[in-house]
C-alpha cells in the first residue's frame, strides 16, 4: 500500500499532467520542479456584498462552489461573524486560504483589542510580506459597525466610498445591483443584499440563490 506522501506525489502528478484547462491566476513559488497552479482545474465560487445601511452593516453570500464547469457545492457558508459577534467577514477564494486569513485576522482584533482599521492594515502588510501568506489565494471583505474594508494579498486595504463592498466571480453585478437598490429603494440593509445577491445569481453563472446574510447594528 501506498504511503500518503506517495499517494499526494501521484495526485499532484495527475493534476499537472492533464493539461484540460488553462492556468488561472498567478504562479506560485515552484517547489522541487512542480508549480503548483500550473495546470490545476480552477475553483471558481461566489460573490460576497457588504452593505451598510440605517443603522445596520449587512454581509451576504451565496452557496455554490464551481470546479471547471461544475458545481460542485451549492451550500458552502462564506461568510460569519468573529471576535464576540462584532466583525462581520465574508471571502471569496479557495476555502483552506480563507480560514487561514480571517483566523490570522481574528488574531490581529485580539492583539489590538477590536481596532478593525488597524487589524486590516496590519493583515494586509503580512499578508504580502510573509513567505507562506504570499501563497494564499482569496480576498476578504471584513465590517464592524463603523467600518468596512476589502483586504487583498497585494497589500490593499480599501474602504468604500458609498459603504457598498462586493468580491468574487459575481462582485460588478453585485456591486451595481445594491449601489440602484440604494438609491431607488428603502429596502434595510440584510433586505437590499438578498435582493442584488438574487439579481446576481440570476447572470453570474458561478454565484448560485443559496444566499445567507449576517447582520450587525451600528
């Protein structure tokens, strides 16, 4: 019988040697000759929208998850609320890299005591800098009741100027659904990313109408 270490060899030898689809994304560091995104089938799932709206900041996401041209998980939960149910996340992004950065985020809020401005900013400087976190593939959007940002690996740390945030495969039919219910509606926060999450699952062929939403008061 096969060691798991062999077994991992032959899987990752499998997986670079069906040349099925094109590479997405950028080349991670190679080890020993083999790269790991060369060549991979590409997960591609979700969009997350945060809204803050009349007291309230919303985070929304949907369930499916797409590998190659199939889905392959329609329930999967990206978004959630940490440190005391006072910060609200949502990533979009290989699953395994997510839970790595909002794990590293939760501990940031620890160390400086809830400040979400500095915990992000703090993130995103290791995030980029650090051997191993350079490798994670995801983006993260993170709010509490006074802020909201998007966090990325390239070091960027972007607050919105109209308080609408989206990420993922669907982010601009997101982003432009909930920025026309802003103006044209008085739907609640929570109401508001349903409906541009709904409008979104409807065009994005990779964000599906499995949407949860979480809320905070501000």
């Amino acid at each position: 019988m096969k060691n798991i270490r062999t077994l991992r060899r032959d899987f990752h030898v499998d997986m670079t040697t069906v040349q099925t689809y094109p590479q997405q994304g950028k080349f991670l560091e190679k080890r020993n000759g083999y790269t790991p995104q060369a060549g991979r089938i590409p997960l591609r799932s979700t969009t997350i929208l945060a809204v803050r709206r009349n007291g309230q900041v919303a985070i929304g996401g949907d369930g499916q998850v797409t590998l190659g041209d199939i889905a392959i998980k329609h329930s999967a939960r990206k978004i959630r609320k940490i440190h005391d149910d006072r910060v609200l996340i949502g990533f979009a992004g290989s699953a395994s890299d997510a839970i790595t950065l909002y794990e590293n985020l939760e501990k940031k809020l620890e160390k400086y005591r809830g400040h979400l401005q500095k915990s992000a900013v703090e993130l995103a400087r290791e995030w980029r800098t650090d051997r191993m976190l350079r490798q994670v593939d995801a983006l993260l959007i993170a709010a509490d009741a006074s802020d909201s940002y998007l966090i990325s690996g390239q070091g960027d740390v972007i607050a919105p100027d109209d308080d609408v945030l989206a990420i993922g495969s669907g982010a601009s039919i997101a982003l432009s659904a909930a920025r026309a219910l802003l103006k044209y509606s008085a739907l609640t926060a929570p109401e508001l990313i349903a409906e541009a999450l709904q409008i979104t699952s409807e065009i994005c062929i990779y964000t599906n109408a499995r949407i949860e939403v979480e809320t905070i008061k501000t």
